[in-house]
C-alpha cells in the first residue's frame, strides 16, 4: 500500500501576482521559458508607421519539459471548464479577421 504524502502549500515572502497581455518564449532540449508582458502606449500619432508600444517583460518561467507538458495539461482543462461555464473565449485577432489564421511563431526560441 502506497504512502500518503501530504504538500502543505505555502506563499514566498516574496510573493506577488503579476497580470499579463500575453506572453513569449521559447524552448531547448532541456526547458521551456515563458515570458509573461504588459504593452502600454509610448506615443501616438495620426500616422500609423508612427505609433509606438513599449512592451515590458514582468516575469520569466522556466519549466522542466515535463513540467511544461503538466501545465499545458492543467491549462486546457481549465479552460475548458471556464468555457463550459462563460462560454468560447474568442481572441482578438480571430475578432478582428475571423478567416486569417495565424500561428503563435513568435513564441518559438529564446528571446
């Protein structure tokens, strides 16, 4: 018979919550990084090639691949079970232009 083991769960004193807009990373053969950012307007203009958006990295990640593939399992079960409850999450770009797809390539590779 297997051994209970029992995780108490404790907060860092250095502990915070950080929100997020999105995020980028990458992969090796040995871990994953996920960068999480906030993007602020820096300037505005009439001119769209003049605009500019200053985006700030808030934290990294750093997974284990089997840790990677854990929180991907956790990620999809979570929002399946907040679609169920709100309904489909759309995304900004598939609001914007439902018939373009895209992939997420900027998330391959390191920064």
């Amino acid at each position: 018979m297997a051994e209970m083991i029992r995780i108490d769960i404790n907060k860092s004193k250095d502990f915070r919550q950080v929100y997020a807009i999105g995020a980028l990373g990458g992969h090796s053969p040995y871990d994953f990084r996920l960068s999480f950012y906030n993007d602020s307007p820096k300037s505005f203009s009439d001119k769209r090639e003049l605009q500019a958006i200053e985006r700030t990295i808030e934290t990294q990640v750093i997974l284990s691949p089997s840790a990677a593939k854990e929180l991907a399992n956790w990620l999809i079960a979570h929002i399946k079970d907040y679609e169920n409850m709100f309904g489909p999450i759309t995304q900004l770009k598939e609001a914007q232009s439902p018939k373009k797809s895209e992939t997420s390539s900027h998330i391959q590779g390191y920064m």
